[in-house]
C-alpha cells in the first residue's frame, strides 16, 4: 500500500484551480477530494528512486474555503491519523477581498520535538499555532519563501550522523549535501515538522532558491565558478540540487496552463523514470544557464507577484557582469510592464535586497570596481578575496544590474495605470529593515519601497547586528564614499534612507493589499506558552504604506 511520505502542499491557488504536491512512498494514483465535490487526480512520476505526483485540482468556486483530504490508491492518507491539527482546506480567492501576502527568507528545519532549539522559535512553526488556534481568524493569501528553504551546507547534527551511516565525511563534501538522496533528506527534515507541514498543506506557496539551497556565495563572480568546478564532488551537488529544486519548489509555483506548456514537465510524466530526463535539463541548466527560466509570475487579483532569480540567472564575466541575463531581464521588464492598469500593487521578489546600507552599497560596487580591474592586477586580485569572505554579491555589486532595476521600478511606477505601491521584497541578510528610494528627477507616482525580513528561523551573526547597524549612519555614508571615489564609482542613480529597522530574530512581513491602499506588519517569533504549546508571533511594527 502506498503511504505519504511528504506533503502535502498547497502551491497554485487561483481561477477556480489549485495544484497539491505529495511524495508518495510508492508509484500510485494520487488524488485530492474536497468538502464539496471539486478534485483532481494525478499518477506519480518518479526521479531517482523517489515518487511524486502535482494534483490539479479543479471545480473550485471563487469566495469559498473548501476542507480537502489526499488519497493514494483510494486510501486515505492525510488528514494524518489522530491529526491535532484544523482540515486543510483550499480557499479560492474573489479577486476583491483583501490580499495578505506573508513573507521572509532562510530557515533552518525546526529543532526535534522536546528539543532545545538554540536560535529560538521557528517563525513558521508560530504562525502555524497561531492560525490552527483559530482557524477562522486572519490568514495569509500566499506564503513567500524569498529563499535558502534548505542549507545543502549547513547540516544539522542528525543529518550529519544519517550522513556518515552512506559515506565517509572525512572526504569531500564531508558534512554537506552530496547527492539527490542526501537533498531529500534536507527536505523531508524541513517540512516534516508537525506545525510547518500543517501550514504549508493550507496556505498557497510560492518559492524562490537562493545560495544555501545549493551552496554558500553561488555564482558569486567567474573566478569562484571556475574554483568550485574544479572540485571533483561539485557536479554532482549542482546537478542533485537543480533536480531536487525542481522537484520540490519549482514546479509548484507554476500554473496548471504553465505546467501543461513545460517540455520539460512532459519529459518527467512521459517515462517510467524520470531520472534521466530530469538530469538532462539541469544539466542544461548548469551549461547554458539563459537556456532555462526559474523565475514566475503569479497574479493574486490586482496584485502582481514577479519572483525573479537573482542566482542562477547571472552573467559572471567581469567586464560585462550582471544579476539578471539578457533574457531574464526582459522577461522582468515586460512583466512589470503588462497591462498597464491591470494590477494595483506590484511586488517584485528577489532573494538579495536592492537597497542596502549606504556603507555596504558602496564597499559592494568599489569591490566590483577592483574586481573590474580599475586599480590593477593586484587590486583585482585582493577584491575576489574580499568579495568572497564578505559576501559582496548583492544588487550593488552589480553596478549596471542596480541602476537597470532602479529605471525598470521608475518607469513600472509611472504614468497612466501606474500602481499604487510597487515593493522590492528580500531576504538574505539575516535582519530586517525597510527602505524608500528617491529619484532626482521625475520620481514615479507609485510608492516604491526596498522590504527586507531574514530569517525565518536561523541565527544571526554578531557582525550582522553590528555591520548592519552602523551602515546606515552618516559617518558609515562619508566612509562608504571614499571607497567609491577609490574605485571610480558613478553615483548611484537613486538615493535612499531607511525607514525601519534594523530589526533582528526569526521573524515573518505581512503586506495586507485592500484596493490600493497597503500596510505593513512586521511580527517576531517569541519563546512562551503560544497556541499548542508553540512560541508566540509578536507584532514588532505596523505601518501604513498606501491610503489608496
């Protein structure tokens, strides 16, 4: 009898339409039915050794929120036996209702039951509590991970233990991730976590990879690529990652029409073993990474969500260094672009901020600068050694990628039609904080913000709380421009200034979108008695971005 071994999780949401994701222990028919009488079915496909199936479901009708129940085989498997847990339900959006969009970036799998966790309560893990103590309360429309769902190299200390049992961790990539087995594990001890895999089976999804998900400072500059290939272990790892990518996150933030259109999709569902078909394309990925789009749009009503891949999509030779291909940065523009009118407020999600402290802005793009070459060899030569120990790999250290972004918000932001917000969403750095640009001449009608909220659930290095803290101040400001005028470095075609934080702890942003006006709420993940036993999300700030 097949059994579920993950999931499930509600990903696609939309038009009368949902996808639910499972891992079934087996290959069998998978099948979602619900309260009143919409479902779908699906047969599972197989990648190295692995059985999956993505459910369209269909028949839903807008304003309803429908519990469902998952069947392998025409068994039950979940709700799970003696689940503590609401149903799961699918609620289909009007399109006219408010639109809470939750998000934040790098988590760390929640510790064991019963453990002591020493970075403090997972921010998911709360939000579920708090939503399974009242199930009719406010809940998110969509769930944004802005990236590092899983760390491939940082593993926990069971995982390292479950490591050793296949393979001998005094040779390389020792502890660290080495395979499309040892991904699953990453996974399965992630989202197996009770609260975690409830909320992810109720509230729609959409994710985005960053560096941990394959290894710390991917792509970072030509120079680390050519070192990291040169490993013999680092193939594999790429290709295990893109592939369990893939299966795991990607093919859920696509559309049931998106999905039904993807050759690659196809390939997967079309043989016994997917396997192959699966390697291919990742493979492809890593040869020629313009040849194959990660980034998505979805529209939740008038608001639009671009999420763009700031990783694997970048162009890494210096002289024409930039975050974005030629490619996908078309595809963000015309995106940003469409239908002009069509959407009131307009999120573009990337995993790295836009907007920085001014100190860090500018050591980023005067180590660009040196990396350039401006300065010489030996210059050249001590900025990758910078750029690498200090992770100077943001949008600023894309110097031509910062000012293309700034023009592409300036013009999506204007004009007859123009949103009324239009907000950069970010993880990465571990803290949170927001930001507002200025233009010096003819700034955009909608209001643009830089909205950052890292971690979900991790730790946070003194030297972030530190580094992070100063850079917004004036002296940082003066000192920061000395390193650009060293480096030759144009301003800036924005300016900016914080205005919020930094904030640091797990913790989660929620934009709440009522026809054009918005709010921000920032909450923090606090230890106590919450909702069954959980910690408790307390509300940081609240504000006020648009009145409409």
């Amino acid at each position: 009898m097949a059994g579920l071994r993950l999931g499930p999780l509600l990903r696609y949401v939309d038009g009368g339409c949902a996808t639910v994701w499972v891992e079934a222990s087996r290959p069998c028919a998978a099948e979602v039915r619900c309260a009143d009488g919409a479902g779908g079915t699906a047969r599972t496909f197989q990648v190295a050794g692995h059985h999956y199936a993505l459910v369209p479901v269909t028949g839903l009708a807008p304003g309803t929120s429908v519990p469902y129940e998952v069947f392998l085989d025409g068994t039950r498997v979940w709700p799970l036996p003696d689940s503590r847990f609401p149903p799961s339900v699918i609620a289909v959006p009007t399109g006219e209702q408010d639109v809470r969009v939750v998000f934040g970036s790098c988590r760390w799998a929640a510790a064991p039951a019963g453990g002591t966790d020493p970075v403090g309560p997972d921010a998911l893990g709360c939000l579920a509590a708090r939503l399974a103590a009242d199930p009719g309360g406010e809940r998110p429309d969509v769930l944004l991970l802005l990236g590092d769902q899983v760390y491939a190299d940082e593993t926990s200390a069971a995982t390292r233990r479950w490591l050793a049992a296949r393979r001998d961790l005094d040779e390389a990539p020792g502890g660290e991730v080495a395979d499309y087995e040892e991904y699953t594990r990453l996974y399965h001890e992630s989202w197996l976590d009770p609260r975690v895999r409830w909320l992810l089976s109720t509230v729609p999804s959409c994710m985005i990879f960053d560096d941990h998900d394959v290894i710390d400072d991917w792509n970072t500059s030509a120079a680390w690529l050519a070192d990291i290939r040169d490993t013999p272990w680092w193939r594999e790892r790429l290709l295990s990652g893109l592939m369990s990518y893939w299966v795991h996150q990607h093919i859920g933030n696509l559309s049931p029409a998106e999905l039904a259109a993807d050759p690659v999709y196809a390939s997967v569902l079309a043989v016994a073993d997917g396997t192959d078909a699966l390697r291919a394309f990742a493979a492809r990925a890593d040869a020629d990474p313009a040849s194959v789009r990660w980034s998505y749009r979805r529209d939740l009503g008038r608001v639009r969500v671009l999420m763009a891949d700031s990783r694997a999509a970048r162009v890494l030779a210096e002289d024409r260094r930039a975050m974005l291909d030629p490619g996908e940065a078309r595809w963000l523009r015309e995106a940003a672009l469409d239908d002009r009118g069509g959407c009131d407020h307009l999120l573009v999600g990337t995993s790295l901020p836009w907007l920085l402290p001014h100190l860090v802005h500018d050591v980023e793009a005067w180590d660009a600068a040196l990396c350039r070459g401006v300065r010489g060899p030996r210059w050249a030569r001590f900025g990758e050694r910078l750029r690498r120990r200090a992770d100077l790999e943001h949008w600023a250290a894309f110097p031509q990628s910062f000012a293309d972004l700034a023009g592409l918000l300036a013009e999506a932001g204007s004009g007859p039609g123009a949103p009324a917000t239009l907000c950069v969403l970010s993880g990465d750095v571990h803290h949170a904080y927001t930001a507002e640009p200025s233009w010096p001449a003819r700034p955009p009608e909608a209001r643009v913000l830089q909205l950052t909220c890292s971690p979900v659930h991790n730790s946070v290095p003194a030297s972030i709380r530190i580094g992070f803290r100063a850079g917004w101040s004036a002296p940082a400001r003066l000192l920061g421009r000395l390193f650009a005028r060293h480096g030759g470095c144009p301003r800036p075609p924005v300016t900016w200034r914080r205005t919020g934080g930094p904030w640091f702890g797990n913790q989660l942003m929620t934009l709440t979108l009522r026809g054009r006006s918005a709010r921000l709420r920032l909450e923090r993940a606090r230890p106590g008695r919450g909702p069954d036993g959980a910690g408790t999300l307390e509300t940081v700030t609240e504000s006020v971005i648009s009145t409409g």
